[in-house]
C-alpha cells in the first residue's frame, strides 16, 4: 500500500521573502522622494540681513521695545545714542517664538506646493518649523521672501487670517516647490550689537520664552562680535501677586542667571530712579503702583498701564545707552539702586550728636529710615527728612538729612555705626563706623583775688560742668587750707558765651582774713559726675 501524502507545504525560505520585501519597499520610497513636489523636512540655512556699520545695535522684541528703539532719528534710543545707528526689528502683539523667527534664529519652509500669486495674496499651507509647531508661536506680521519674492507674510487666527503671503510689488506667478524657505527680511545682521527683550505677549511661558531668547543669543553669538543684551521683563498684565507678576518675576530671575552681565535689568530701573532720571517728582500713586510691582502712572502710555508715554521710553532709553555706549554692566547699574549715607560725630563734654544725610536714588524725593547703634546697642530709629543742602550740588533734591544727641558716660570710647535703610531695589547703606572717644570730664573754672582793704579780699570768678553746661555749679572756697564758705557759681556770665558756654556761671565772695598773706583755692563740684576739681589756687597779700 502506498505511504500517504505529506501535508505540511515544503519548507519556505523567509528570510529571502523579508529581504525582497524590503527592498521593494524602498524602491517606492526612492519613488516617491522623486516625485515632484512632494515634502521632505530639511535644514533651512540661515539668511543674514547686511552687515552691520560700526556702532549699530539692532532691536528683537515686541511693541515695547518697538517704542524705545526706532530706527528713524529722534527716536528714543536714536536720541541717546548719537553717531550710532539704531535699527529696530521689534514686532507689535507678537510672541517670544514669532519674535525669534523674525531674528532668523528659527527658519520656516514650506510643506506643499504653491504658485505665487502674480500680484496681492496668496494662501499659504501651514508653514514647518523643527523647533515648534508653527500654529503655536501666535500671531505672526512679519516681512519675509519666498523664492526671492519680497512680500507680508500675515498669520493672525484672531482676524480671521491664516497664513497669508502678500507680494510687495507685482510680477509673474512663480511656482515654488515644498521645502522652499520662507526667509525673514528682519533677520540679524552680522557685526552689530544686539537688544533683545521678548516675552510679554507669553509671559506664563516661562520655558518657551527662555528657549526662544537662547536661540536668538545663539545666533547673536554665531554672526557677531559686538555684546549683546536680554532685558528683563517689565511690569505687565497684572500685579506682583498675580499669575503675570510670579511668571515675570520667574522668567527674569532665570534670565538674568543665564545671561549675567548680559542682562540688562530695565523693570528694576523702572522702579528704582527712572522717574528722578526723567526730572519727574514721584506721585503717591506712583510710589503705590511700584510697591504693587507695576509701572508708575507717570510712564503710562495713553493707551493702558503696560506701555510707556515718550517720557517713560526716553528713561529706558538713556538706561540702555548705558550699556549699549557706556560699557556698564547689570552689577554697576544695580549699585547704584543702592541707598546711599554719611555722617561723622560731633563730642561736646559727654554729648555726642551724629549727623548727617542718606537718600536712595530709587526715590530722591522720599526719606528713607536711618537707624543708629552705639557699641552695637540699638539706639534709634528715625528718618532723614532733615535739611541737606550739601546734597543740592550733587543733584540730589529734596530733604535727606538728620541729627541726634545723646549724653554718655564721659571717659569711654564708644563705637558709633549707622544703616540707611533702602526703599528700593538696592542694598541698605552702611558707612564706615566712627570711634569717638569721650574726655574724663571735671568741673572748670578761674578765679581771681582783689585787696579790698582792711584785711578783706573779694574773690570773684567763674566755673562750669563739662557734663552740663547749662548747670550752675557748686563752688567751695579754702583760704590757708581751711574750708571757707560754699557757694553756687549762678551770676552771669556772658563772656562765657562766645566760647560756647550757655547759662550762669558766676561767683562772688568776700572774706575778712586780716592783714598778710593768705592761699586761696576755689573748688568746683559737678551735680552730674559728683566729681571735683580745683578750679584754681592763688594767693595774696593784704595790706
């Protein structure tokens, strides 16, 4: 009988069949790469603007640097920077992320096929970016070249408007393949200076907008080496305490830890001196908007609370000339946020007065508190709101002195420190402490002997306390070593006065001690110290 049929199928060989697959599969796919217009992500080179002239600074930011910056003369910083050239690149409304694909730090191109139109618009399909969907860097107005056609490029869902090219001037259709770049006429320009100051429009984006700044400093650093600057975010939105105010708060402390004495700290100065710099004498609303963290109803824009008038943009602008001509840095401009103080030690017997003047330039129309220690021992608190004409030369206004006295134990030295206390952004003041060190204090005095005749001697003069000069003194009288008489030196004494001693000081005594020659000594005693000294000691002859 014959074997029965196998039926299991004879053996394949997969591996030849995977491997066939696969090259199949790749043939398609060269296929399709060499279809035309199909898209295929690529690196999309940077395309610089000109080379920059000597001395100029190019501006990346939104509408509030727009309004400092300018490119025409006249402007803000045009203004503060004479012989430089300005040019501004700031972008009204717009996001960090928009602001950065204007600088070129992030370049566009384009996914599917699209013929330019020969004159007005053209609808363009979502543009590719590696670095962010392009739908989530917000509205975009910005001046761009497609295929080396100069136009608008226009993304604003808020009007209706989705990816809208429009040509600057006529001319022939052009059919542009995917993969074209769209390529920023507002790109950075080699060998100038840079200010960039972006993120209002996002400001609770705190790592997108650092990622987008880094991008735009990165490629800063790339094309130029001339400094740049990040300014900080100012006041916008809402107060300190609000989501706005702890995300500007944030995002700065970030940017200045990034970008060190690159970072350039404009909300500080808004509120620490810009309004004296501006020849403005702050309001108390002023002062109640900057302890609120926002900006001063003195820079207000017309329009809302976070853009600024001419006068508030002028104040950044002679800010940021500082770093941009003057060389300064983040940590010198800070210092000057400090207050400031003096003062020295006047002793007069066991009195000491300290005088003197602190201010803080965040405010030179306000006093600020001053505290004073003695040997380390608090002793007073008070506020230099004093006369300080010494100051007026140096353009300080206002009121910033003060005074204070005190009686101490005479015989000691005593360690005399002060601290202006700042009202601002800036560290407290603390001159140098002054030593002073007190006299042992012992009544003064004189006194002089006259022959009245027959024996008799008046004996006049005069003696005061060093620990009370206003006091009138007990005085005894010895003649030829025996006590006299006692008495208080209470007459006047006005020639006393020239020499800074106030008060009564005068004595007047007799005595009938009979002819020959007798000693006198006058003592005096103080009421304060309960200390004595021999005011003087003479002697006469009677006749």
């Amino acid at each position: 009988m014959p074997p029965a049929p196998d039926p299991s199928p004879p053996p394949v060989d997969l591996g030849e069949q995977v491997e066939d697959a696969i090259e199949e599969l790749e043939a398609e796919v060269r296929e399709l790469d060499r279809t035309p217009g199909a898209f295929q992500p690529q690196e999309v080179p940077f395309v610089p603007g000109d080379a920059a002239a000597p001395q100029t600074v190019q501006c990346y930011g939104d509408s509030i640097l727009g309004g400092v910056c300018g490119s025409n003369a006249g402007t803000p910083l045009n203004s503060a920077l004479p012989g430089w050239t300005t040019v501004d690149r700031s972008l009204g409304g717009h996001w960090s992320t928009s602001i950065a694909v204007n600088a070129g730090a992030y370049r566009m191109q384009l996914v599917d096929p699209v013929t330019i139109a020969a004159s007005g618009d053209t609808a363009l399909p979502t543009p590719f970016l590696f670095e962010v969907p392009a739908d989530a860097m917000g509205g975009v107005t910005m001046r761009v070249s497609i295929a080396g056609v100069e136009g608008v490029l226009v993304h604003r869902v808020d009007l209706g408007i989705s990816w809208r090219f429009t040509r600057a001037a006529p001319g022939d259709p052009i059919a542009v393949a995917p993969g074209t770049p769209i390529v920023s006429l507002g790109a950075m320009m080699p060998g100038a200076s840079t200010i960039i100051w972006a993120g209002t429009n996002n400001l609770t984006a705190t790592a997108q907008i650092l990622a987008d700044v880094d991008a735009m400093v990165q490629l800063h650093r790339s094309i130029s080496d001339q400094p740049f600057w990040v300014a900080s975010i100012t006041p916008a939105w809402g107060n300190a305490t609000s989501v706005y105010g702890v995300a500007r708060t944030a995002l700065n402390a970030q940017l200045e830890q990034r970008y060190g004495d690159h970072y350039m700290p404009v909300d500080e100065y808004i509120a620490n001196g810009a309004l004296t710099d501006a020849g403005i004498m702050p309001t108390s609303s002023d002062r109640s908007w900057i302890r609120s963290g926002l900006n001063p109803p003195s820079f207000h824009s017309a329009a809302d609370w976070v853009h600024f008038n001419r006068a508030g943009q002028d104040a950044i602008a002679r800010f940021a000339a500082r770093f941009v001509q003057g060389g300064t840095t983040r940590a010198q401009q800070r210092a000057l946020f400090a207050a400031e103080a003096a003062f020295q030690v006047d002793v007069h017997g066991a009195t000491i007065t300290v005088r003197g003047w602190a201010f803080d330039r965040s405010d030179l129309y306000d006093r600020i508190p001053v505290g004073i220690t003695v040997d380390d021992q608090w002793m007073l608190a008070t506020f230099a709101d004093g006369p300080s004409p010494e100051l007026a030369g140096f353009g300080v206004p206002g009121g910033h002195g003060f005074r204070w006295s005190k009686t101490l134990a005479d015989g000691r030295t005593y360690k005399i420190c002060i601290v202006g206390v700042g009202i601002g952004a800036g560290a407290n003041a603390y001159p140098p402490c002054v030593t002073v060190a007190l006299p042992t204090l012992l009544p003064q005095g004189d006194m002089s002997l006259i022959d009245a005749g027959g024996g008799t001697m008046a004996i006049v003069g005069w003696g005061f306390d060093h620990a009370d000069l206003y006091a009138s003194i007990p005085v005894g009288i010895i003649i030829d070593g025996r006590w006299h008489a006692g008495l208080t030196a209470s007459l006047p004494s006005a020639y006393l006065r020239p020499y800074g001693v106030p008060g009564n000081h005068a004595f007047f005594q007799g005595a009938q001690v009979g002819r020959g020659t007798h000693s006198v000594c006058a003592v005096g005693v103080s009421t304060v110290t309960n200390r004595n000294s021999i005011l003087k000691c003479d002697s006469i002859t009677l006749k």
